[in-house]
C-alpha cells in the first residue's frame, strides 16, 4: 500500500483563533495536493510555554477537538492533529495530548506526551513541562484504512524502548508532533529520528512548528519524512510551509525481508522492558 503524508509546519502565535485558521488554510492546501494522511506540529494551537498551556487549555471534545474532527471529514483524510494542551475532564491536570480522527471525523485515539521535557542544558535551553502537565501512561497505535499509525510526542522519541513496542505492536509509519529547540535540534533531531526508523524498520515522520524567531520558545523546523532504510524522504528547512512524502508499506516489507532486524531480535537477552 502506498499514500500521501502532508506534515504541516506551521508557524504559531498567541491568537488561538489565528492559529486554528492557518492550520485549516494550510491542512485544506495538503487535502487539495492529494495527501491522505495530514499531521500537525506539536502545541498547534498554542504557544510552547508553560504559561501559555493553562489558558489555552481544552477538555477533550473542546474547540480544537471540534476543529480536528470538521476537517477530517469534510477532507475525508487521516487528521493526526499535533497536539493540544488537554485539560483532564472533571479534574486539575493538563497533558501535551494529540488527537486522531479518521476520514469519518470519528476519534481513532489519542496520546498524551509519556515522557515530559525536564531539562537545563547548561549555556542552553532550560524547561521544565512538568510545572504545568502531567505524563501520560501509554503508546499509541491506532487503526487506519492506511494500516497502524503510531503516535508519539516530541522528547517520547528519546526513548526507543516506546517506538519499538508501537513497532511489534504493528505500526508501520510513527508520527511524532515535535518542537525540539535550537539547542537539541542541530545537534541531536537528524540523528535520533533515522535511528529510530532504521532500528524499527519504519517510515518515521517528525513534525515541527515552523522557526519564529519572535517566539517566547523558538522551534527547530526541520520536519522530515524517514525511511525504513534510515534515508530521507523528506525534509523541510525551518520556514514555514507542507512537506510532503510517501508511506509505501511494500517497501518496508521489503526491507524487512532483506535485513529481517525484527526477526533476529532475541528478547530474552534484554531485561523486564523487552519481554514482547
């Protein structure tokens, strides 16, 4: 099976309304191209602040969930919808959660960012999410008339055993919402995303918010369509703009077959985390 990815690297400002019109202008662009499987960048919405989380923040079923599940049905496309700042229903805790909607704008899933960006580079970048979210508890797959599609968020990629229990779990093409900054980008965002869809043997897809050099936190860029073969397909610069790339599952099956990596794997060698 073969289909058409659009990763959306949009810039985003402090209006939510502006920012749910550029995503719709630049998301009906990509339906319009052909792409059926349409992704958006992490924190869409919103700013990437951990001020600007809780005022932007959303029960699942809010505005931006409303917005997601419109769009993918009237432009009958897989909608995995970067993601949102979610407020817990009935309760005080917010997640870094994305949302996926099929071509019916029926809810597929969704997954709330497991691993939270704790950190202080010294001469660099200093974050710390957990002020303000919460992590969440599970991988994500979920089931599309293009196969399984997995979803993680940006610092989840640091940690491969998660891709690789997306990939026994069935996901050929992991999609990944991501906002690395201008510190870990140059040096680590190349690297770490060939290596996770060479070791799983995925096409792996990381979208960034477009680079605004105004912003309180200012994105990499660099969105990029991998292959199974750790190449790119795909890779955009730091504006703003759609990448485009083609899923061709024949191909991984191909190269599975060739270098069966998933095959040779001997999880009794690896400890408690790789017992699947």
């Amino acid at each position: 099976m073969k289909y058409k990815l659009a990763m959306v690297q949009m810039k985003v400002g402090s209006d939510k309304a502006e920012n749910l019109g550029r995503a719709e202008a630049m998301l009906r662009e990509a339906a319009g191209a052909g792409a059926q499987v349409l992704a958006l960048p992490e924190m869409f919405n919103c700013p990437y602040s951990n001020k600007a989380f809780p005022a932007f923040a959303e029960e699942e079923g809010g505005q931006s969930c409303r917005f997601l599940s419109r769009l993918a049905k009237e432009l009958s496309v897989v909608l995995i919808g970067g993601s949102i700042p979610e407020k817990e229903a009935g309760g005080s805790r917010l997640y870094n959660t994305c949302f996926i909607y099929g071509s019916d704008g029926a809810l597929l899933g969704k997954h709330r960012k497991a691993h939270l960006f704790d950190i202080d580079v010294k001469g660099g970048i200093r974050m710390k999410e957990s002020d303000t979210l919460a992590a969440g508890d599970g991988a994500t797959v979920v089931d599309t008339e293009f196969g399984k599609i997995g979803v993680a968020i940006c610092y989840d990629v640091r940690f491969p055993e998660l891709i690789r229990r997306m990939t026994l779990e069935g996901a050929e093409l992991v999609v990944l919402p991501a906002a690395f900054n201008m510190t870990t980008g140059p040096a680590h965002w190349d690297l770490t995303m060939r290596t996770r869809a060479l070791d799983n043997q995925i096409f792996f897809a990381a979208v960034s918010p477009a680079r605004d050099l105004e912003a309180p936190y200012v994105a990499y860029g660099h969105s990029c369509l991998i292959s199974p073969w750790g190449e790119f397909c795909a890779a955009a610069d730091s504006r703003e703009g759609i990448l485009y790339g083609e899923v061709d599952t024949e191909y991984t099956a191909a190269i599975r077959e060739q270098l069966p990596l998933l095959k040779h794997r001997r999880p009794e060698l690896y400890g408690a985390g790789e017992k699947r």
